[in-house]
C-alpha cells in the first residue's frame, strides 16, 4: 500500500461513514448525545465492513 491507496480508501471510509450516519439521523426521532455516540459508532463499525467487503469483491 503506498500513500494515495492509503488516502483514498480513508477517504472511502469516511464516505461510508457519513452517508450511514446521515442515515441513521434520519431514522430516530430524537437526538439525544447517547443516540449520537451510538449512531456514529455503529456507522463507523459498518462503514468498515462496507469497505471490506467491497474490496473483497473487487480483487475477485
């Protein structure tokens, strides 16, 4: 891995990341602090496997 696959796929996570976020926002009714700590962590965790696996997929 070099830098730029390095950045992009950082740049992929994040991506995943905030899309799911955005989504999960969407979804709850209220916005309280521990909703948001769990919201972003479980978006995180997906965002990773979202990654994962599509890197899995891509090297088939």
């Amino acid at each position: 891995m070099n830098r730029r696959t390095t950045l992009l796929d950082a740049g992929e996570i994040m991506g995943w990341w905030a899309a799911l976020t955005v989504l999960w926002l969407v979804f709850i009714s209220a916005v309280t602090t521990l909703e948001l700590v769990v919201g972003t962590s479980a978006a995180l965790v997906a965002a990773v496997a979202a990654w994962g696996a599509r890197r899995t997929v891509s090297r088939w």
